[in-house]
C-alpha cells in the first residue's frame, strides 16, 4: 500500500540527508527548544515549563544554565517536520507521530517517555450518529492529522473490529485536519460543516456540556483495552547520544512533573490554564480530572504495540517492532511500557 502523510512528505523522504545535518548538537546543548501541543494531556509538559524542571534536573547532571524554549504546535505535523529540519530537538506529540518517524529515519528518532494516557472521545453534534456505522460520505470528522495522529489512528482500528479487518480506512475520507482548538470552535457553530471531533480533554469535556445535542460516539478505552499513551516525548537518536544528561533531566524533570500534579492537582490546573489560555474555570477542570481515567499521568508506554502492530498491518510502518523498547531509547527501557 502507499501511504501518503501530511507530516512532511519531502522531510520523510529526505530524512538521511537531513540527520547528516544534525551537527549543531555535536556536544552536550545549553539551549534546546520542545513542542507541545495545546490540551489538557500535555499537562506534565506545561507543569515542567511553569517549574522549570528540566533546567533544574539538567543542572543537577551537570548541564548548569541549559536554557529550554517551549513551542506551541496545534498538531504533531509541524512539529515532526521542526524535528527533522533541526529547529527543535525534543518533540512531545502523538505516538503515531512518533512510530512514523521510528520507521522512515530507520530507527534514527525514538521516544523518550509518555506523560499521559488520559482517554479520548470521539463527540458528535449530529443527532442521527450513534455509532461508526451511522457516518457517511459527506460527515466529516476532525483529528489533529489524518492519518498518523493518535485519533486517526483510533479511529482506523475501532473500524476494523467493527466493519472487519479489511475496512480499516473506511472512514479516513471522512476524516480533516484541524488542530483541537479550531475543530472545537467547527463544533460549537451550527452551520459548522465539521459535525464531530475526535479530540482530547478538555475539548471533549467542554463539547459535551456546552455544545447542543453533543454526545459520545466511541472512546478511546472501547478501542484499546488496558489504555493508550497519548502525550509522548521523543528526539533523534543523535541528540539523544550527544545529550546523555539532557535525555536523563528530562526523564526526571517528567517524573517530578507526574508527582506534582498528583499531589497538586489544583495547583497544576491553575498553571495549564495560565499556560494554555484555557478560559475552563478551575473548579470545571477539577471535576474533569475526577473522571474516570483522567488522572492517568505518567512515563510508561502504554498501548504502544497495539498501535504498532496496527500501523505495521495497513502499511503506514515498514518495519514492524518486536517489542515496545524498539522505538525507545535505551535509557527509558525500565519504564515497564508495553
């Protein structure tokens, strides 16, 4: 099968030349820039941002005065490609983006750690949708990126156990891009032409209580049993083996920022809205993490060779990984992911 992507086509293509030209991060950095996308999964990331941590776990290891720039992508498209063309070195983004860009570098970009599987729903506006079976040609559903992102790729296998192992992409045309903030305010209009969103708290939370005749289509938990990593950090291998203290702040800095969301919830909630410019009330964005599976911070994989052998099944991966820490770094492999 040939499979087209909207993460970058041309950066894929030419990923060997590109890691050719990774030489800015030959020696240990002082200055590394992160992604993060806006959604309440990214969570530990914005909680690491407001501390600091990274620096301060960084400085511990021997790297004083690392300065660490955070940047904001609507969805994990541009960020792969800031990846690859060397304008970021740590991207925190979908485990499909991350599994794609495993296999096209030939193992040159793997993950660092998860920070959240928190669940997703796919929500819809359109009263006679009640099920995948209730979609047709022309309703259209919102994902961050067709294709490859977390939710497209949800979606690809909640249409297999349904419809059959061969239907996979039944439902891919029906799929457009839109980050969660702009297919969040597709919903909520009326006339809106996108009719459903498969999206990440807290933009299905707000959907579901605002938005008239919102209701739940699939979750993410009916899809993969036993929970799927969302929010994943990963980088170069390259990176990765000339910033062995770097890689180690940040698996500490991402721990340090899963107890303290734990231990201060409201705390943290109070900094995802200052970072995010979520307008949610704290008191909203408490009860949303009271829900079910909503606290389910942390760096474990979890899922992932799910999603792999998945992505490997209907072509999107070459190379299929024999297990998970295949696709991560050495470093990260006591992390007991599966």
């Amino acid at each position: 099968m040939k499979f087209v992507s909207r993460i970058g086509l041309g950066a894929l293509l030419c990923a060997a030349a590109t890691f050719s030209g990774l030489s800015v991060q030959a020696q240990e950095a002082h200055e590394i820039t992160i992604t993060k996308q806006p959604s309440i999964l990214y969570l530990p990331a914005l909680v690491m941002e407001k501390q600091g941590l990274i620096a301060k776990a960084a400085a511990k290891n021997g790297v004083p005065d690392l300065k660490v720039t955070w940047r904001t992508f609507s969805g994990g498209g541009a960020a792969t490609d800031a990846l690859l063309s060397g304008n970021v070195q740590i991207v925190n983004s979908g485990l499909g983006n991350m599994l794609l860009l495993w296999d096209r570098t030939k193992g040159k970009v793997k993950g660092i750690a998860t920070n959240s599987a928190l669940p997703e729903d796919l929500v819809t506006r359109d009263p006679k949708i009640h099920s995948l079976k209730d979609y047709g040609p022309k309703d259209k559903i919102a994902v961050p990126t067709v294709r490859v992102s977390t939710q497209a790729l949800l979606l690809q296998m909640a249409s297999a156990q349904l419809f059959g192992a061969d239907q996979w992409s039944r439902l891919d045309a029906n799929t457009v891009q839109l980050g969660h903030p702009d297919a969040a305010a597709m919903l909520a209009n009326p006339r809106g032409e996108v009719t459903s969103h498969f999206g990440a708290p807290p933009y299905s939370y707000r959907e579901l209580k605002s938005v008239p005749n919102a209701h739940i289509v699939i979750r993410s938990a009916d899809i993969v049993k036993g929970g799927l990593s969302q929010s994943t950090l990963f980088t170069t291998t390259k990176f990765a083996d000339a910033n062995p203290k770097i890689i180690k702040a940040v698996l500490e800095a991402s721990q340090q920022a899963v107890d303290y969301i734990k231990g201060h919830t409201r705390e943290s909630v109070e900094i995802y809205r200052e970072l995010s410019g979520d307008k949610t009330s704290v008191d909203e964005l408490m009860d949303l993490l009271k829900q079910p599976g909503m606290m389910d911070f942390g760096l474990a994989p979890a899922g992932s060779m799910q999603f792999a052998e998945h992505m490997h099944k209907v072509g999107i991966l070459k190379v299929k990984p024999a297990k998970w820490t295949d696709y991560f770094l050495p470093v990260s492999a006591s992390l007991n992911g599966n």
